[in-house]
C-alpha cells in the first residue's frame, strides 16, 4: 500500500513543481520578459542565478503571506493581477479618442471572421445551418483533442 500513498505524492510534487514555473514564466500571450530586466548587474550577460532571481522574484511577489508555499488563492490573486493588467493595456490601446470607453468601432475587428464563415457554410448557401455549426464545432474539438486542449466548450 506504500505506492497509493506515494502516486499521490508524486502528483501533487509535479502540480507544484509545474505551477510555480507557469507562474514564473507567465502567460504565452504577454510579451516576453526583456534581457534587460533578466540582467540584474546590467553586465550585458544573462547567468543562471540571474534567470533563477527573476524566478524567485515572481514566486514572492505572488506569496503575499510570506510562507515560502503558494496557495491556490495566492496563485488566482497572481493571475488575476496579470488578467487586469492585460486588459488595462489592452483598454489603453484601444480607446482611440482616449475618453476611457470603448465604443464598437474601437473594438478590434476580427481578422478572420469571414474566412471562417466560409469555412463552416460547407454547402456555400451564404448561411449556416445547425447541422453545419454542429459539425464545425465537432472538428474543432478533434482538432483540440489533437493539439492536447482537451476540454468542451458548449457555447
């Protein structure tokens, strides 16, 4: 019975292990950390133990009570600082006329949204019908599956 109590273990090491360093690294869709900020001593090289600082940079600022562990609450604290900050860029980026709103026209068009359109209307009527959306949707999801993001989305 020693490896019911071991499998365990070794999960949940692998969780935290595999957490802090997506903490570390952040998401894939914010721009990436400059060599500048990594070059702690400004010598123009980047060492280990510089890369190992940012690191335990973002581990602390993201353990808000100084215990040396993330919680699941300190770790959706950190990400959710990320989200706001995104989305405050983003925001600032968008608003065009600078009135701190964003009407419809500031929004960002989609860049694709025709093209897929066509995609999905297999029968090329200029509409699409449910037994169209379902399929669509159905290679989506092989596709996703395929690519290893599994999960549905029922919208």
């Amino acid at each position: 019975m020693k490896s019911a109590k071991f499998i365990p273990a070794i999960l949940i090491s692998a969780v935290a292990v595999t957490g802090t360093s997506v903490l570390a690294a952040g998401p894939k869709d914010r721009e990436p950390v400059s060599f500048q900020e990594l070059d702690a001593n400004g010598d123009g090289q980047l060492t280990k133990e510089e890369m190992e600082a940012h690191r335990t940079q973002k581990f602390t600022e993201a353990d808000t009570n100084g215990d040396g562990k993330l919680s699941v609450e300190e770790m959706q604290a950190a990400a959710q600082k990320r989200a706001n900050d995104r989305v405050t860029k983003m925001f600032e980026r968008q608003d065009a006329n600078k009135d701190g709103f964003l009407s419809e026209d500031e929004l960002p068009k989609p860049r694709r949204a025709g093209k897929m359109f066509d995609r999905i209307d297999a029968d090329n009527s200029g509409t699409i019908s449910e037994q169209e959306y379902t399929d669509a949707k159905e290679r989506m999801g092989r596709k996703h599956k395929k690519h290893g993001k599994a999960g549905s989305d029922d919208s």
